[in-house]
C-alpha cells in the first residue's frame, strides 16, 4: 500500500470540494452577511493544497483494494474537517468538536445537530450545511468518479467502497457511467422538487435548503421547527413524496424514468420496502387512534410523514412523536434499524438485507423438518449466491452489534438509556433526530464532547456499511 497514491486521490478530491464553495459565496454576496472572505479563502487554501500535492506526487497507475479503503474513509473524515472550517472561523460553531459534529452529520445525511438557534446563522452558512448533505447524498466519490477523469483508474474500488447496499447496480458497463447516470437522475429530482417547493410557497432559498435536505435523506432544515415551520399540507405532501423516491433504488428510478415503470412492483426490495412502510404508518395510526385521537387530514398526514421521514433515514419533523404511544416510538426505532432501499440515499441496514435476512430464517426452519432438502434464497426469479447470503447475515449481525456497544459507550459517558438507545440509532442509521434526550424537539448539543466524537464515528461507519472503516482497524489490513 503506497501512502502517496492515497494522498493523491485525496488531493484530488479535495480540489472538487473548493470548488462547491461557490455557491456559499454567490449567497454571501447577495445577502451581504459579510462571510464571503471565508469562502474565498477556503477555495483558495484547499485548490493550492491540492494542486501542490498533485505536483509533487505522481499519478498513480492503479489504486489497490486496501487503498480505496483507506481513501474512502479518510475522503469523509477530511472533507468533515474541511468542511467545518466556515463555522469554526465564523465564530457561528466556534468549537471544534462540535462544528466537526455538525459537518460530518451533514456529508454523512445523519441530520443530528448541535445548534440550539438554527436561524441565527448566515444563510450563505445555512446553504452550505445544507450542501454537505445533498453532497454526501449520492456520495462524493461517485460524483468525483463521475466528473473527475482522472479517477477512472482505481474508480470501481472507490465507487464499491462508498455506494450504500451489498448489490453494486451497474447501469452501464463502464463505472463513470453509471455515476453520471445515478448523479443526473439525482440532481433532476433535486430540481423538481425545488419547483414545486417554490410553487407551494416557499422562497428560493428555503426550498434549496429543503430538497437538498430530502433528496439526500439528510434532515437538515433552515429552521429551527424543520418542516413544521411550514404548516401547508402542500409542503408536506411534496416532502412526503421525494423523500420516499429518495428511499428507493436510484437505479430503478433510471429505468422509471426510461418508460420501465414495471421495474418497481417487479423488484423485490421495492415491495418489501413499500409493504413495511405502509405496514407501520397502519400500526402507529392505529396505536393513536386507541389512545382516543380522533382521525383527520392532519392526522393521517403527520403519521404518514413523520414514518416516512424514520424509515428513510431523512429525519425530518412536522410533529413531536414522542407525544404519541411509547409504542410508536418503539416502531420508529425499529424503522430507524430497517433503513431505505440498496442503492438509495438512506441510511440503515438497508431493506434488501432485512429480506434477505427473513428469507434465510425461512429456510433454516424448514431444514428442521426436512434436513437433507436444499432450500435456495432467491430474490425475484434469482437465486441469491451463499457467499452474498454469509455477508448478509454477518453486516446484520456486526449492525446490532455495534448498535449495542455503542449504547454501552453513551451510557458510559452519562446519558440514560433513552437518550443512549435514541442517539445511537439514530446515528449509526444516520437519521437524525432519535428518542430521550435527542427526540425531535431537543438536539444534541448538550452531550458531553466524547460522546459527540463517539457518534461522529457511528455516523461515517453507517454510512460507509461498516465493513469499509472497520477493515482499517484489522491487522490483515495492514499485513
């Protein structure tokens, strides 16, 4: 493993970064808020950097697997870094545990924040914490794969180190390819979804910031209320609808879009996705109506919106769940583990291996009863190979795993139970707003600093899958 190729890939990447803070700056100027020399100086200080280590390492031919590994974890953890500077520097989150907090709950679409008074920042500020999300969305490497030639050596590693899911979808043969198409199909829902923001009501600037948040399945909103702040029933429907397309394959999108519409009640995944969904919308409907509410509009748009904001992992909020049955809650914890679809922006266990998972509890059953049978998982028409099922089954199991350790650690740091179970899952599943002490009113800024670096770390290896960051810390790894 050669230190100088991963330097410069992430030399590279970094000088794709600078230029996204263009946008920032456009705003700065325009809303005089006087943070353009922020903006200015970061493109200037990060496309230096990069251009210096790119002049004096050379190009590397190919990139090895345990290299892509290193750079895709360490891409998050610098591009957080970098990221939180703006704040640091403003004076806005001047503390560094806490902006680094904030920058990598945006790239990694967590939506987990520490700001008690979201609408006191610049919104040339605003804009770019809501840029993280919609960057870290689709993933930074894939849009550099897409964009950036250089990268087409050593692109497949990178791109399969980043994308969400145990399936790789290749649209096309060629990896650059398949990025631009999941990038374009995403940046024309970003589009659409603004318009019809703006039709609904809301200034150009809100809608950005809100369809960044929910392409992305990140939660970040310019408000303090999140989506609450905007009581249409408009709005909400609008969010409720690209949040769900944001939960769903990407790839099938493409197809969907290329008149395959039957793609969707054809795939597996999809199904079992939109049967869940409905499954718990029903149930805590249900669970609201036997405590004596009465049924409405609003009442069924706040359960359908706030299960679809969980299940997604976008974690946005038009009503305080934790005013509803403590049985809701434990239903939305659970969506929080379920997570969106392979392929998609949101965070979880992802649904393809929850199926999986049941399928092969299925055929362990019915090898009780007939122990020399051959009992194949197969998704669709498609037998699923057992190395993939082995995988499966150890990612759910190292999840849990992890879900559970982490709670050890918050409580160890001081939080009760509540908070410890709602933070962790909701970081690790990179949601956003959990239970206790970090429900969907409160925020996490009053946890102590080792706890915010504790969940940093659950943030980036939710989104990266695990296996991604923890294989830097095997000794294999490094023999």
């Amino acid at each position: 493993m050669k230190l100088s190729n991963i330097i410069y890939t992430l030399s590279s990447l970094w000088l794709l970064l600078s230029g996204f803070f263009v946008l920032p700056l456009g705003f700065s100027f325009y809303y005089r808020d006087g943070l353009h020399y922020i903006y200015i100086f970061q493109m200037i200080g990060m496309g230096l950097l990069s251009l210096i280590f790119r002049f004096l390492i050379k190009r590397p031919n190919e990139l090895s697997i345990r290299e892509a590994f290193l750079a895709v974890s360490l891409t998050w953890v610098t591009f957080s870094f970098f990221g939180a500077l703006p704040f640091i520097v403003s004076g806005y989150i001047p503390n560094l545990t806490d902006a680094f907090f904030e920058t990598m709950s945006g790239f990694t679409t967590t939506g987990a924040t520490i700001l008690t008074d979201i609408e006191a920042l610049p919104k040339s500020l605003l804009l770019w914490r809501s840029m993280t999300q919609w960057l870290g969305g689709m993933g930074v490497i894939a849009l550099a794969v897409a964009v950036l030639p250089f990268l087409g050596i050593g692109g497949v590693q990178l791109f399969k180190a980043e994308v969400p899911g145990p399936i790789k979808d290749r649209i096309s043969p060629r990896i650059s390819e398949t990025a631009k198409i999941l990038w374009g199909v995403y940046l024309l829902f970003t589009i659409a979804e603004i318009l019809l923001l703006m039709l609904g009501g809301l200034s150009l600037f809100d809608s950005v910031c809100v369809a960044f948040g929910t392409l992305a399945t990140g939660g970040f909103a310019p408000t303090n209320a999140s989506i609450a702040a905007f009581p249409s029933p408009f709005i909400h429907y609008v969010v409720i609808v690209f949040m769900f397309i944001a939960g769903v394959n990407f790839s099938l999108h493409y197809w969907a879009l290329r008149g395959r519409l039957n793609l969707y009640l054809s795939n597996p995944e999809f199904r079992f996705f939109l049967g869940i969904t409905a499954f718990a919308t029903g149930l805590i409907m249900a669970a609201r109506l036997m405590r004596g509410e009465a049924f409405s509009e609003e009442f069924f748009r706040s359960t359908l919106f706030q299960t679809i904001s969980i299940v997604t992992t976008t974690g946005f909020v038009t009503h305080d769940y934790e005013q509803w049955p403590f049985v809701t809650q434990i239903i939305l914890v659970a969506l929080m583990l379920f997570g969106g679809c392979t392929s998609s922006t949101g965070g979880g266990i992802k649904n393809v291996r929850i199926l999986v998972a049941f399928k092969f509890m299925g055929s362990e059953l019915k090898k009780l009863f007939h122990p020399h049978g051959i009992f194949p998982i197969r998704m669709g028409d498609r037998a699923v190979p057992e190395r993939l099922v082995s995988n499966i089954i150890g990612f759910v199991a190292l999840y849990i795993l992890i879900f559970f350790l982490g709670v050890m650690a918050m409580a160890g740091v001081g939080l009760d139970i509540d908070t410890s179970i709602g933070a962790v899952a909701a970081t690790l599943g990179n949601v956003g707003p959990g239970i206790g002490g970090v429900g969907p009113v409160e925020n996490y800024f009053h946890l102590p600093a080792m706890g915010k670096w504790i969940l940093s770390f659950l943030m980036m290896i939710g989104r990266l899958e695990i296996f991604t960051v923890l294989v830097i810390f095997t000794r294999p790894f490094w023999h």
